[in-house]
C-alpha cells in the first residue's frame, strides 16, 4: 500500500468518525471531577452568602426552577433568587453526585441536597438535576432544577 | 498541489474536526420537534391510563424526581409511579416547550405543565426539565424532574 493510499485509508476512518453521533455515556472522571470541585465551590459561596459568587456559576442563559415558583431566567435573576434564599437563613447547601452524563460540551448531573440553618438544622433534604455546558473550557450551570424528598405538608 | 497533498489536507481538517468538541446549542429543528412528538405521546398515553406505555419512553437507566419522594430510578419503578398518578386521578398532561438544546445524543428540555383530573380541574401546574438520550434513533427519557409553580401552603 502505497502512501497515499494509507492517507485515504485515514480519511475514510476520520470521515466515519465525524459522521458518528456522538453518545450520551457516563461522564468521563474528568468532567465528573469538574463538576463536583464547581458544587463545591457553590456551597463555599452559599455559606458565605455571597450571591454574586453563585450567579457567577451559572451560563449567561441559565434557567433555574425554584419550587412555587416561575421558571427564573438569566443570570441576574438567579443572583435574586439566591440572594432571597441566604436572606431567608440557610447557610449550608450539602450537594452529593449521584450521576453524571456527558455528551461533547452537555452533561447532565443528578444528585441529592440537604439545605441548613444557621444552627445547623436540615431545613430541607432534596434531589436535583443540573444541566451543565461547558464555556470557554468551564462547565457553567444551564438549567438547575429540584424538589424536596420531604413527605408533603398534610392538607 | 497534487492529489496526496489534497488528500493530507483533508486529513488535517478532518482531524480538527474530530477534536473540536460538540458544543451544546439550541437544539436542530427535527431534534426538538422529536421531543415535542414524545411529549404528545406521553398527554396521550397518560389520557388512556397506559402506565406501561409511559414507562416505554424512558430509558432503561432512566430516572425520576418526583416530589416528595426519592428518586425512582429504572423503568419498572418509573411506571409504578405513573400507575400511581393514574390512579389518584390525574387524567390530563398539558406539556409546553420552553426550549431544548442539545449536544450529540443528548438533550435537556425545558417546559411547563398542567395536570388535570376528569373533570378538567388543573390540579397542579408548574415547570420541568426532562434530559433525552438518543437510543438507536429514538430520543428516550433520561433524567424526569419537576416541581410545582403553584404558592406553597400556608404553614
């Protein structure tokens, strides 16, 4: 085989390659890795109560879904939505990764919440999925979403 | 420029190509429209009571959240769960979509719902974000959470 032959031989093989989808699979360690060191910079800047700190870990088009609420669009507006919940006095966000699924600059991560009070009491104890995309090499959240796991208030 | 030298510039932006990541973006028309087809699937399946239909167009690994529970993980949970959604009445899903972007053979939607019961009553509504995974050309629900917009109950 002579060596332009090889040279086709590699396109075709690159060609196949770009025109395979690219799958959703588990995320590689990683992006896993990526994502949980930015949860645990969330929950550094939620005991803080700095707000600015939190939008900033948000993709300018982030939407998050707050629980009797309207989807909250937009960074600026995720930065209130924060601000109202240091406000309110939790000061802990316990976050742990259950999942974490990647395809190119997309992951979707779900995992489990606990939310505390100054003196340390669980307020609220929850799961959420957050959507993530990777931005000039940072993953940013897209979407973030959750609920309580906590029994419904009797009516 | 000879052939093998054309050649070997194909191969280099092929291989540029093969590097460069998969952004996520708002998703390809056919992509969403996909989506939203599912979505009138799952008002339509939930309308006749189909439980086992529901759970069809989640993924094997798929998860849900629904409120004041823990996570349901697996389509044979996943359908005792709208089996239990059948059964206290709800009859209706209204399912609007706000927006999906997608990467590869993953995609995160955004929407709102309503639920309703026989009689039309809307019994909740709020927002929700489902994550697709492409399955052999199908887009299948991963990843299934929501939470009310509705105000909470007064304590």
């Amino acid at each position: 085989m002579d060596h332009a032959m090889r040279v086709m031989g590699t396109v075709a093989v690159a060609s196949a390659l770009l025109l395979a989808p690219v799958p959703a699979r588990a995320a590689a360690p990683g992006t896993r890795a990526a994502i949980e060191e930015a949860n645990a910079r969330f929950s550094e800047l939620l005991a803080k109560g700095d707000a600015a700190g939190l939008a900033a870990l948000y993709a300018a088009e982030a939407q998050a879904f707050p629980p009797n609420s309207d989807i909250v669009a937009g960074a600026p507006a995720i930065q209130k939505l924060w601000q109202g919940v240091i406000d309110a006095g939790i000061k802990a966000a316990k976050l742990t990764t259950v999942d974490v699924t990647a395809a190119g600059e997309l992951a979707s991560e779900s995992g489990r919440y606990e939310m505390s009070g100054a003196d340390g009491t669980v307020v609220d104890r929850g799961k959420y999925v957050v959507v993530w995309k990777r931005v000039g090499g940072r993953w940013k959240i897209l979407r973030d979403i959750w609920n309580t796991s906590l029994p419904a208030p009797a009516k």
